[in-house]
C-alpha cells in the first residue's frame, strides 16, 4: 500500500449565493424590493455553511447580506407605510 500524499489545502469554496445576498443586500438599501430576498437567502446561506462544518466559506458575506436585507426590509415597510401620509 502506497502512500498518498494529501492534495493542495486551500480555503474552503465560498457558498454560491453568499455573494448574491450580498449584492441583493445593497441593492435592497435602495429598491427596498430586493432587501427580503437578501433577508432569505443570507439566512438560508449561512445555515448551510454552519450546517457544513467549515467545508463551505463565505459566512461574513452572506451575514452581511442578511444584515443588510434586515435594514432594508424594515425601510422598505416604513416606507410602505409612510406613502398613503404622502399623497
């Protein structure tokens, strides 16, 4: 029996939609409508990478995407709500 030498030790692969909340996060800060998505799929995306015990990275992206979908998710229903004082 041969002995195998381990392969290349790198970080672990970011999460594929760690980035996308994240973009959807800053968007959401200025078309509220995609802040809720942003909400969803960073939470969605970060239960996946704790549930992958350090396989998959890119938890701070996705946090801050979920982050950040919070903020624009509660501006987006203050705004809601402000809009009939408006007219």
């Amino acid at each position: 029996m041969a002995y195998q030498e381990p392969g290349p030790v790198g970080p672990p692969q970011n999460h594929p939609r760690a980035i996308p909340a994240l973009v959807l996060g800053i968007v959401g800060l200025f078309c509220g409508i995609a802040a809720p998505f942003a909400l969803f799929i960073g939470k969605k995306a970060m239960d996946e990478i704790d549930a992958s015990g350090g396989q998959v990275g890119g938890r701070g992206p996705a946090q801050a995407g979920f982050i950040l979908g919070i903020i624009g998710s509660i501006l987006l229903v203050i705004g809601v709500l402000t809009l009939p004082m408006r007219m």
